[in-house]
C-alpha cells in the first residue's frame, strides 16, 4: 500500500515515526459524461473568467472568498508556515472508551504503519496498551490543508485512525423523528423482537454488491450486443404495509424458511419473546447537540 502521509504520533513525551496510507478502496462502477447525439465524451476545462483562457494545473492556486465576493490569495507557503503543533504529527489529546465516539462522526479510515526500525518499539507498546485498555485514543492531525479530528483503535496487530467530523458538524436530529403521537403495541415489539431473532448474526465478509454485479453485467452485454439482463421481479406491495402484525409474522415464517429453520405449522402465530422475558431496555444518555451546522 502507497503511503499518502509521513509524520509522528505524538503520545506524551514519546514520537512514533508512522505512514498514513488508506484503510479501504472504493470499487463502484463509474460513469463518463457523453454526448448523446454522437457518443463524444464531455470534458471539464479550466478557464479564467477574466481572460477566458483555458488554465493549466500548474497554473491554478487558491484564495478565501470574504463576505464581500474579494479574493483573498493563499499559496501552500503559507499554509505551510501556519502555527499547528499538528501539521506533521498526529497528537493524541485523550483516551476514551471506544463506545464513547459517536458513529455519526467517523469519516475515512486509515492504517499507521510504523516507519522504519526503531519505530517499532513504541508503535508496539501503543498498540499494546489500547488493547489492554479497551481503550481509543482521540487525536488532533493536519491533512489536505486542514486540522481534523481522528480516533486511533487496534484492528489485528496494526492501529488504525479513523477521520472524525468535529462535533459542531453533526447535525441535531431532533426534527428527523416522527411525530410523537406513534406508538407501538407489545405485540409488535414481541414480533419484533422474535423477527430480530430469527435473523440473527451474519457474516459480513458474505455480503457483496448486487448493484454492482448487476451494472458490470448490462455493461458486458451492452459492449457484446446482446440482450440485457432481465429486471429480478420484486413482490407487487406497492411499498405500503397494511397490516403490521400480519406483515411481522410472515417475515418472522420467511426467516425461518430462509435459514432452514422449522416451519410453523397451519395459522399458529409465530414464537414471540414475550415481554415479561425481555430485559428492560436500558436509556443510554444522549449528549445534546448544538443545531449549528458548517457551512
């Protein structure tokens, strides 16, 4: 894996040379942009609004635009000699419990390597001491010409960083919800519950891209000149469940069926967790969040 990042990890008095490099690759089907008269390609250039010259990379710079619509010039000099203890090292600033990180926040994850011989040592004793803890440990790094926040946890014997949105950039989800005049019956959380279940755990490794596969497909068809795939048929609800309890027990029989499990027989209602067998369910306190959003 290629390298995108050269630093340290600064953990207390202690400087852990490392390699930032990406934790995962993106293999979605991508489209070009054609003509549709002709099939020509459709390209993107660069021109100077004021020359109306087309413009070489080399050519292009960066500026802050002001409340006013002026153009305030900035060179990577600049942000270069900016006064950030973190522009070469990832800072941890504190050590939490991994629950503690609030998923809405994770962004891109990368892998730390460690960056020659005597690095190696202190990687191992961070890595070490996550571990024993339980712990993750939040830090503060600079990349791509701006401070972000980033969680480092062990995943098998290497420490990965997951980017982190800063708080102020989590949107509150307070008029998200439903309405409050919902509610549930015990019956259908039982069903829920026994539905939940039925499905039980899965393999994740076993999951894949059927959209994907399906667009290689047409993609391979369309390049031979054969017929496209025919559409799967998909079941005519029209989208609209109409009766919940009914639609909850056929989905708990359908699971059932799905992982060979046995049948219930005639119209007997399906096996529920009844409510006196459920554990209360515990509140989790929810920090409140600011509604201020980033631009």
């Amino acid at each position: 894996m290629r390298s995108i990042w050269n630093g340290t990890i600064s953990f207390g008095l202690v400087s852990i040379p490392i390699k930032l490099m990406n934790a995962t690759e993106n293999h979605a089907v991508s489209f070009r942009q054609i003509h549709r008269e002709d099939g020509g390609r459709i390209r993107y250039r660069k021109v100077c609004e004021l020359d109306d010259e087309e413009v070489t990379t080399a050519e292009i710079g960066k500026a802050y635009e002001d409340a006013d619509g002026n153009l305030v010039p900035i060179t990577d000099e600049d942000l270069a000699a900016l006064p950030l203890p973190t522009t070469k090292t990832i800072e941890i600033v504190a050590f939490v419990a991994a629950d503690a990180i609030d998923p809405l926040q994770m962004e891109t994850a990368y892998y730390l390597q460690a960056n020659g011989t005597p690095a190696a040592k202190p990687y191992t004793l961070l890595r070490e001491a996550l571990k024993r803890s339980e712990k993750a440990a939040v830090a503060k790094f600079a990349l791509r010409g701006r401070e972000r926040l980033g969680m480092l946890r062990v995943v098998d014997d290497v420490i990965a960083m997951h980017g982190l949105l800063w708080p102020e950039d989590i949107r509150a989800a307070d008029a998200v919800a439903p309405g409050k005049g919902v509610t549930v019956r015990d019956a259908e959380l039982d069903l829920a519950d026994a539905l939940m279940n039925t499905l039980g755990p899965i393999d994740l490794d076993s999951l894949h891209d059927d959209y994907r596969e399906a667009v290689e497909d047409l993609v391979t068809a369309k390049a031979e000149g054969t017929a496209p795939p025919a559409p799967a048929r998909s079941g005519d609800d029209g989208g609209k469940v109409i009766d919940l309890m009914a639609a909850l027990e056929n989905s708990v029989r359908a699971a059932r069926e799905a992982s060979g499990s046995q049948e219930a027989s005639g119209d007997q209602d399906a096996d529920v967790t009844h409510l006196k067998d459920r554990p209360p369910a515990r509140k989790s306190p929810r920090k409140k969040r600011s509604g201020r959003t980033s631009a």
